[in-house]
C-alpha cells in the first residue's frame, strides 16, 4: 500500500470525523518525501487545536511520514500581513464587536501569521459556552468572505479565566 493510501486511511479512521465535527474538512493533498501535506477547508481553525494529535496519529499509522504540514485552500493571493491584520481589526471593530457587545463581549486580533487570525474573545465572550459557535459560524466566515489571506482563526482566549460568561456551561 502506497503512504498516500495509508495517510488517506488514517484521516478516515480516526481524524476527519473530529475535524468534522468542528466544522471544518481536511484531505491529502500531496506527499513529497516523508512530508504529508493536508489541506483544510471548511473552517480551517478547527483543525489547528488537533495538529499535535493529527500528526501523532498520521506517524503511528504510516512510520515513513516525517512531517505532516496544514494548508488552507488556495485561492487568491494573499494581502501582506500587515494589510491583512489591518483589515481583520476593521471588520472587528465595523462589524463583529457591536454585536457581541450586546452579551458583553468584545473580539480583539492578536496576531495573523500565513493568514491564521490569532484572536481573543474579551468580557461576556471569554468563557462562553457557545463561543465556539460564534467563533466558527460567526466571526470566522466573515472575516474569510472580507478580507482576502485569511485562512481561519486560532481562538487564543483563556476561556477558564473568563469571570462572566453570557452564557454560562451552567445555563445551557
């Protein structure tokens, strides 16, 4: 069986229903060498959280693989980071942060890198049980349809500090 069989096998198994059930999708794209190169897509950032227990399972399953590397959908290309980070702020600030702020909340970049918006959920957000449901169905299909280079987000929230979560894990 040829390592791209095996890679194809191993998403199937135990890693694309995960990536699913977070709302994204992931493939192979390419092997070159010992380096597999998967593709997301769907909502990208739900497959970064399982890049350590991705990679883990892809070198268990195929022993050749190296190195596995994630890669949003092509497209257009990309703005300069600096023109994208801006972009992102704004279409925060224009049209994300007045709505959250009716629980509360506030959304803030902390950083992009290669189109990943590394973001942070403030006030009646931080902690928030449905915050991945605003994170995923929300602020990320806007920011990606608004700001050409953004590939997905990276929520960097320290959820467990939150002190006021709108929607507590207890009103659910």
């Amino acid at each position: 069986m040829a390592i791209a069989d095996k890679v194809t096998a191993a998403l199937q198994a135990s890693i694309l229903p995960s990536v699913i059930a977070r709302g994204g999708e992931i493939r192979l794209l390419r092997v070159e060498g010992g380096t597999v190169v998967l593709e997301v897509t769907g909502s990208p950032g739900a497959a970064l959280p399982l890049m350590g227990r991705i990679e883990a399972l892809i070198k268990r399953a195929v022993p050749e693989v190296v190195e596995v590397r994630l890669v949003g959908p092509s497209g257009p290309p990309a703005a300069a980071i600096g023109d994208v980070t801006d972009l992102a702020r704004g279409v925060l600030e224009r049209d994300i942060n007045p709505v959250i702020a009716a629980h509360r909340g506030h959304a803030s970049v902390v950083a992009v890198e290669n189109g990943w918006v590394r973001l942070r959920l403030e006030g009646g957000c931080q902690g928030c049980s449905l915050a991945e449901v605003t994170l995923r169905q929300g602020i990320e299909p806007l920011l990606r349809e608004k700001v050409a280079g953004v590939v997905g987000l990276i929520d960097v929230t320290d959820h467990e500090a939150g002190r006021e979560p709108f929607y507590s894990a207890a009103k659910r």
